[in-house]
C-alpha cells in the first residue's frame, strides 16, 4: 500500500493584519498594532502632494523585483497618485554604507518620508537621527531596525520573521522521517530577516530533539540557492529535511538534480516552487510554502502618505495571520490570509 503524500502550501499575506486594534488608529484593519503594547505615532500634518524616497539595499531575488513593481504600482492607482509628487528609488546592493548615504541623499533633497529595507537593524542609527532633527517621516519593512521605540518618526511595517522560521521547524519536525540532519540554507547575512528567522529555525529545533544542523548560505537566490544545495549534498550525503529562507525554487531543483532521497523541505512563498513540489509529489517530494509577500511595500507606502496626513498609526505593525487552516476534503493544508 502506497504512503499518502501532502502537499503544504503556507501564505502569509501581508495586507490582512490580526493584532487587536486600537480605537484611536487610522484604517485599523490595515494598520492594527503589533501588540497591546505599542504606541502610536502623531507626525504634524503636512501638506501634499508628497516626495517619496525609497532606500532598498539588495535587489538580487524575484521578491525584491516584484516588491519594487509593486511599489511603482501602487504609486499610480488612483488611491495614491494624487498623494505623490515624485517617488524615487534607489537599490545599492547589501553595502550598508551605499543605504546610509542614500538616505542622506534624500534627506537633503527634502524628501518628506524615506521607505527603508534595511541591510542591517543595527548600522543606521546616525542617519535615523539625522531624519528626526530633519523632521524626515521614516517607514521600514521588512528587514527592519532593532530599537525602533527611540524615534518619533519611524514606522515599522512587518510580519513576525521569528515566527515563520519557528513554524519551518516544526513543520519539518513533524514530516521527517528521520530527525537526524537537516540543512538550513540561509538568507543575505547581516539582515534582520535572516536573523529573526534562523532564531526562530533553532530554537524550535532545540525544543524538537536538537538534530544535527548544517549551514550554508543561499542570499534568497534561486542560483546561489541551487549551489549551496548542490554542494553540501555532495559533501554531507542526504538529508532528513531542508529549511530555505529564500530561493526555494534553486534549493528544490539541487535536491532533485542530485537524484538523492527526496526529503521534506521547507520553504518560501515563491510559486515556481509550489510548482514543483506539486509536480513531484507523486515521487514522495514534500513541501511547505510560507511567504511574506512583496505587498507588504504597499502597506509601507499606504502608512508614510497616511502619517504625513497627520493621521495616527501604530509605531509598529504586522500581520500576525500564522493560524492554520486545515481542508479535510482536500489533501493540502492551507495558511492563507491575503
């Protein structure tokens, strides 16, 4: 008798938020607060139409090319243009340095709100005060600063990064046959997502057993992915299961390549690599999907316009949508909240 095989799709979509709303915030479906314990911020209104400066650090994956189509999107529907006198973009790569100036640059050009996603959470605190003394409105996303509550005119849009790689874990824990050796294929290294998620990986691996990990780094790319992959299977022989930040598709085509035992893998939202796993289910090939999506700048977007209106909205948000939601009729177990 044949094994059933599931397919696990996991969406966590960024423009449903679950946290409980305060009364007091602008549109709070949208912009609920992280927790109970976060405070609003009251930027002085300004008058618009605005200038919008977007300082993005790596632009190397799919998501980051569909999050700045997105972002040019959402600048022209009827919504936003109105609000906008000039949005300006500027993508520097992971140098840490190349962001900084880049938002001094739109510091002195008058920019009345920069849109950040951070190559570190910890470098920018100079030009974050810079913005302050400037009265400069920030929103970051994504990967976002450590000690956000020092600034009055910072807003952090973003979902909880800890969770999704503590959910990876348990999700494999629970599908693996053998807990012996898994391999974790990291993100871009000194970024906040990374960090949050490989946490989050770990520790929920210790309350798990504690197998063997081993670490590689595939910067959320499908190429460097599908390398690292390729080239710790060639050294370590099989695993029991693969956790992927990033670059889910590379990572799924190194296992299936190496034509070694297919083992669970755990990984993002991308739809190629819904695809695949779909496509090679029958061969026993397992897989979940948890994705933060590229809208999430949108919401970014959404909340700097909304602040410079002089509109409340919580210092921190997020969606914290990580219930799932099991088909009986269906052999797919869904977490979708878009």
């Amino acid at each position: 008798m044949k094994k059933a095989t599931f397919l696990t799709f996991s969406i966590i979509g960024a423009l449903t938020v679950y946290a409980p709303a305060q009364a007091e915030t602008y549109a709070p479906k949208c912009f609920a607060p992280l927790n109970a314990n976060t405070k609003t911020i009251n930027f002085p209104a300004k008058k618009g139409p605005y200038k919008i400066g977007f300082a993005n650090g790596f632009i190397g994956n799919g998501w980051r090319v569909q999050m700045l189509q997105t972002l040019r999107a959402y600048a022209e529907t009827p919504e936003m243009k109105p609000q906008i006198k000039e949005l300006r973009i500027v993508s520097v790569g992971t140098d840490v340095s190349a962001q900084i100036a880049s938002m001094d640059n739109f510091i002195n050009a008058g920019m009345d709100a920069i849109i950040v996603d951070a190559n570190s959470p910890t470098a920018f605190k100079p030009v974050l005060r810079r913005a302050q003394q400037a009265g400069v409105l920030i929103v970051s996303f994504d990967n976002i600063f450590d000690g956000a509550e020092k600034y009055n005119n910072l807003i952090q849009v973003n979902q909880d990064q800890y969770a999704i790689g503590k959910l990876s874990a348990e999700w494999l824990l629970h599908n693996m046959k053998e807990k012996n050796k898994i391999l974790e294929v990291r993100g871009v290294p000194g970024n906040s997502v990374d960090r949050d998620r490989h946490q989050g990986f770990r520790d929920a691996l210790k309350e798990g057993g504690n197998p063997q990990v081993v670490e590689v780094v595939g910067n959320w790319d499908d190429g460097a992915g599908q390398k690292a992959v390729a080239d710790a299977l060639a050294v370590n022989g099989s695993f029991d299961g693969i956790y992927t930040q990033g670059g889910s598709i590379g990572v799924t085509h190194g296992l299936l390549d190496s034509h070694k035992p297919l083992v669970p893998i755990a990984g993002e939202g991308e739809n190629g690599f819904r695809k695949l796993i779909a496509s090679h289910s029958k061969e026993g090939l397992l897989g979940e999907s948890i994705g933060q999506s590229p809208a999430l700048v949108a919401v970014s977007l959404k909340a700097a316009v909304a602040a410079l209106q002089g509109k409340p909205v919580p210092r921190k948000s997020g969606s914290r949508c990580l219930k799932p939601i099991t088909r009986p009729s269906n052999p797919a177990r869904i977490i979708s909240r878009i």
